[in-house]
C-alpha cells in the first residue's frame, strides 16, 4: 500500500486516514470539502455564521445578495463534483436560459443573440443551500458553525500548522482547539491569514493591489403573472458602462421564483444610488432604454442594496520564502476579482480543481514541499482572471494598479482590449465576439486572441491601431509574434481546457 505524505502528515493511498479542516462554509470551502472528503477520514467545516435552514443569505456575505453566476467551465466543475446538482436548483424555481435572449451593448455597438446552452439562473443563497445539502449528506464531513478561527495552531519550531484555535459565536465565547492533518483557508474577504502567519514569525510579501474603488447596487423586482413572458423571453441585458463617458453598467437578468434582479455598477469612485427614487431615474439614463422598459411592470421587493469594493487584491503566498506545512488557501482569501464579470466562483471552482489535482498526483507519487506547489499552481490559475480584469478596469478613470512588481503588458493589453471590441463591433465579428467572450469567462487563454494572426488583424483595422503596431515594431524591431512572446504573460502553465 502507497504512503503518501502532504507536508509532515500522512494518508495511506487507497484508504483515507488523516483529519482535514477547512475554514469557511461558502461556496469555495463547500467545493474544497467535498475534494478533501476522498482524500481524509474527517473534514470539519467552520463557519462563522448560522447556516440557514432554507436558501438565505448569510450575515458574514453581504455581497451574496448581489448577482453570481458561473461560466461554463465552473459549472462544469461543479457539474463534476455533484452531478445533477442543477436538478434542485430547478426543483426550487431556478429557471433554465436555454434559447433565450441575452442583449449585449457596448459602446460600439450591440449584440442579440440566443442562449446555446440548458443553464440555471439562481441567487448566490441557493446555489449555497444546494451544495451544502449535498456536502452534509457526506458522511465524513461535518459542519461547526457559529465559530470564528482566531488563529493557527502550530509546532512548536512553527514549521508546520497542526490545527486552530476557534471560539464560540454564542454568549459564553467559549475557545478551543481543532487539531487537524492539513488546513484550508477558504475564509474569502475575511481571511486573516496574512496576519496569522505574521504572528507567527512569517514574512508576508505585500499583495498587487487594483485600485477600483468599485461601486454597484442590486435591486430586485418579483415578476407578476401577466407578465411571465418575459421570463420565457430573456436571459440577460447587459448594457455596459462607457468609460469615455463615465456611464453606469446595468445587468439585468431572473433568479429563482419569478424575480427579476438588476445590477447597477461603476468602477473609479462613482457609485450608483441606493435610495429607490434615484436608482429608478439611473436606469433611465442607463446608455440604451431596454432595462427601462423591460422593468414597466414590475414591483419593486428590495430596497436598492449597495457594496463598494475599495480594491482588487492578488496575494502571493507562492513567493514566500518558507511556509508551514499543513496549510493552505484559495478562494477570495487567495485573490478577489472585478464581479461584474463574473469570475470569481468559476476561479474558485478551478482552484479547487487544482487542489484535487494535486491531492491525487501526491498520492499517487509523493514529492516534498507538496503545499507549496499546490500554492504555486492556483497562482497559474488566478494569472490569467487577474490579468483580464486589470486590462478591463484600468480603462477607467480612477482606477490604479500598485503591484509588487509591474504587470507584464497590461499596458498593451488595456489598448488592445478596448481596439478588439471596436474591431468585432464596427466589423460585426461574430465568431470573434464569442471567442472574446470565451477567454473572458475563462475557458481559454488569452492568447487564443493575444496572437501574432489576430492583434495584427486588429491593428490593422484602424489608424489607431496601426500607429501602435508601428510603435511596437519600432521599439523592438523584430516581427510581431515575438513581439507578443516578449511583452505578454504566457499563460502558458494555467490549465485551460476546451468548451464542451
């Protein structure tokens, strides 16, 4: 029998053995557990929060009112780890999008197309509620709720994390410790990690940080009965905010149970209204009147609910130059992302995906310094969202990036974003629009359209893109292909598979 070893702790290949703790119960701690529950013969899931009896957001998640979704490639991943799980996401009125219409429009133009694929609508609440369902009927997980984790339990030498200290939500406050085989800070926007291992003689490097200063508000709207058909008609309206003209994002889309939700969004410090009367006569002024009129009708059932995101940060763990064995991270508390291009959990499903990965390579062939490189391949996995997201955002007046190092070709890859979209546009590049959309949802590279035969293309196509094609080969004076291998990211370790 294989004896496998992650970090100083063992599991015997064939058998699970081992404890494993993941700390937090969201969307990226569910999918983590679910991987570790093959792998070790306890998981324990802490949770800061009660857990809902029904579909409901939790008070430790403000932004889970706001709309999520996932691309293609995360829901085949989470398609993977609980199969028919879109089955009670129907089952609890979630409704389909398939041949359904989905309205796309920037600022060169718009887009109407139908919906080629059978995917479901929900509220962040219930795509929760759903997994959770399925990861409480896992026998050897189990769920510590309404417990906060202060800090890390380690050896003596703080070579290795052995578990963590954590601390009843309830009146006594009671502590104790949790002592486990590997930890997993699947925490989000509330990790501490940074500072646990500080406190522990770690030295953190500093995170890149964007600079956004992001602003959207979420009203949501229940959709009467003469009015059904619009829920069979549409999918989505995005009317994308014009950074030339400082002009709102407006989303508009159904989640379960015959509700409409509409997202208003903006980076670079303009943030839209929360007060109802105001946040109506913002979406008059919204670019196209589509969503306006599409919202005649519709009763109001939330106040406008407002989150600011001050900035985008990418942590670099990978880099340090010691770390304890039996830790590890992912999710937000590894890196956030922009939401309004739905990133985030699609980032979150792959990570965990990695970390299955490289659970079941350790088993089968164990290799020292095992944590380490499972923190080095989820880095290769956030490169690419992290470096669309920086090229999309810091077309915005008031948005910053302040990295530890520069970001190879943002410079370049901001320009060409913004001459793409133009080119597929003005040209009416349909094919191209939804390769563009492909790589922006992650189920590519980026360099399916960073290359030699498609940025010449595009450069091509107009004088402003011509003079930066020649400024580029003047600088370098070598062909363009080239050009691109020097001044872009590879991308080339990040795990992409094709479109199913």
């Amino acid at each position: 029998m294989k004896h496998v070893q992650t970090g100083d702790h063992a599991m015997n290949g064939g058998q699970a053995g081992g404890s494993a703790l993941v700390i937090g119960g969201g969307f990226a701690g569910l999918l983590t557990a679910r991987i570790l529950s093959g792998y070790f013969k306890e998981v324990v899931i802490v949770e800061k929060d009660e857990l809902p009896a029904h579909p409901g957001e939790r008070t430790g998640t403000p932004q889970a009112f706001h709309p999520h979704r996932f691309t293609s490639r995360g829901k085949a991943v989470v398609e993977r780890l609980f199969p028919g799980y879109e089955n009670d996401l129907m089952a609890h009125g979630a409704p389909s999008v398939l041949n359904k219409t989905v309205y796309n429009m920037n600022q060169y133009g718009s887009v109407e197309m139908q919906y080629p694929r059978n995917d479901y609508k929900f509220s962040r609440a219930l795509l929760e509620w759903v997994l959770r369902q399925r990861v409480e009927a896992i026998p050897n997980v189990r769920f510590l709720a309404k417990h906060d984790a202060l800090r890390l339990l380690t050896k003596q030498d703080c070579s290795a994390v052995i578990g963590i200290q954590v601390r009843e939500r309830n009146g006594f406050g009671r502590e104790r410790a949790l002592y486990a085989d590997l930890v997993i800070d699947a925490s989000g926007r509330s990790s501490k990690l940074d500072r646990w291992l500080a406190e522990i003689g770690y030295e953190v490097p500093q995170p890149d940080l964007l600079k956004v200063d992001i602003g959207y508000s979420t009203r949501r709207y229940k959709v009467p009965s003469d009015r059904m058909h619009l829920i069979e008609t549409w999918d989505t309206i995005n009317i994308a905010g014009q950074p030339a003209n400082g002009t709102f994002t407006g989303v508009f889309s159904f989640i379960e149970n015959h509700t409409a939700e509409l997202l208003l969004y903006r980076p670079g410090g303009q943030y839209p209204p929360a007060d109802g009367e105001a946040y109506e006569q913002e979406i008059i002024r919204l670019p196209s009147p589509k969503i306006a009129e599409l919202l005649q009708g519709l009763e109001p059932i939330t106040p406008p609910r407002g989150f600011r995101v001050p900035e985008l940060y990418r942590r670099h763990y990978e880099r340090m130059q010691s770390w304890p064995t039996g830790l590890l991270v992912l999710g937000d508390a590894f890196c956030i992302f922009d939401p309004i291009f739905g990133q985030g959990m699609t980032v979150a499903a792959i990570e965990a995906e990695t970390l299955e990965r490289c659970l079941r390579e350790q088993w089968d062939a164990p290799k020292p310094d095992f944590e380490k490189r499972v923190l080095q391949s989820i880095q290769h996995v956030i490169e690419p969202a992290w470096w669309l997201n920086c090229a999309n955002d810091l077309q915005w007046q008031g948005v910053e990036y302040a990295g530890s190092e520069p970001l190879q070709g943002i410079s370049f890859g901001r320009n060409f974003m913004d001459l793409l979209l133009k080119y597929i546009m003005t040209e009416r590049k349909l094919e191209l629009y939804g390769l563009y959309w492909t790589v922006n949802t992650l189920s590519l590279s980026p360099r399916s359209i960073l290359n030699a035969q498609t940025v010449g293309t595009v450069l091509n196509a107009s004088v402003e893109g011509r003079q930066r094609l020649e400024e580029l080969t003047g600088r370098y004076g070598t062909p363009l292909e080239q050009i691109l291998e020097e001044v872009l990211p590879t991308f080339s370790e990040a795990p992409f598979v094709p479109l199913a």
